[in-house]
C-alpha cells in the first residue's frame, strides 16, 4: 500500500498525467482527430520501461503495422470474389500473423507484437485505412515523439530529484 501512497509515486503519477493530457489537448487543438498511433506508441514506451533503445522498435513496427493495415482493401478486394468476404478477412489476417512472426528474427524492428497491435486497430478502421494511414503514420511519430519526450524528461527529472533528496 504504501508505494501507492508515497509521495514519490504520487509526484510521478500526477506530472505524467498532467503530460498526457497537455498532449491531448495540444493534438486537439492542432486538429488531430485520431490519437491512437500516438498513444500506442507512448503505452509501448511505458512497457518498454522508459528505454530510449526500443524507440527503434516502437515506431518501425508502428509504421509497418499501418502499412500492413493500408493493404485491408486491397488484399480483401482481391480475394472476396475468389473465396467471399469472411473467408478473405481470415486469409488477410493469417498472412499478417505469417509476415510478422516468420520476419521477426530478421528484422525484429519492424515486425513484432507492437506491428501486430498498429494492423489490429487498423482492422478496427478498415474504412478509413486507406483514406488515413499516412495520417495516422504522422500522427503516430510525431505525436508519440512529443508524448515520449515529455515523459522522458519528468522520468529524468524525477531520477535527479531524488538522487539531490
């Protein structure tokens, strides 16, 4: 109980929170609508545990996990007539899944579990995919820059704090 309640947790967990939400707003107000590329970025920094080394990883495998996305038309359009729509819909993902774990020793940098995460929710935007993975590619480095920045800097602003303590 007491981590929770401790005055450190309880400093970090409000200048982070402050953080996100500034993000936000600023995103808002510079009319960004879709904020999900930026914000997965930022959940895979957090599970990463701050490493500034995976970024590499976070944003390569966000931008071929939109690429891979942007192919939903095309692949379903393709194959819908041959074998019907659902039937396309599962051999679009089984490739998906192929791709991403059959390169992933090559080139772990692009295709991981976070690619699979970026196709995921561009499945959930199959709609709009086409019209706004370049988009959602912008939103994901440069909002998930500002987003990682910015935790970045409390998490090492935090660290000196408490060494001077």
């Amino acid at each position: 109980m007491n981590a929770i309640f401790n005055s450190a947790h309880l400093t970090k967990t409000l200048m982070l929170t402050v953080w996100i939400v500034t993000g936000t707003v600023i995103l808002q107000k510079l009319g960004v609508h879709d904020k999900w590329p930026a914000f997965l970025a930022l959940i895979f920094f957090f599970e990463a545990k701050f490493d500034l080394s995976k970024l590499k990883n976070i944003f390569g495998a966000g931008v071929v996990g939109i690429l891979m996305g942007m192919l939903i038309p095309t692949v379903l359009g393709a194959l819908t007539p041959v074998v019907g729509g659902e039937n396309a819909f599962y051999i679009y993902v089984a490739g998906v899944v192929l791709i991403t774990i059959g390169m992933g020793p090559v080139a772990h940098w692009a295709f991981s579990y976070i690619t699979f995460a970026y196709v995921v929710m561009c499945i959930l935007h199959a709609k709009e995919v086409t019209a706004h993975g370049f988009t959602w590619m912008t939103v994901l480095a440069l909002g998930g820059a500002m987003y990682i920045v910015g935790v970045t800097l409390i998490a090492k602003y935090l660290e000196r704090k408490a060494v001077t303590a």
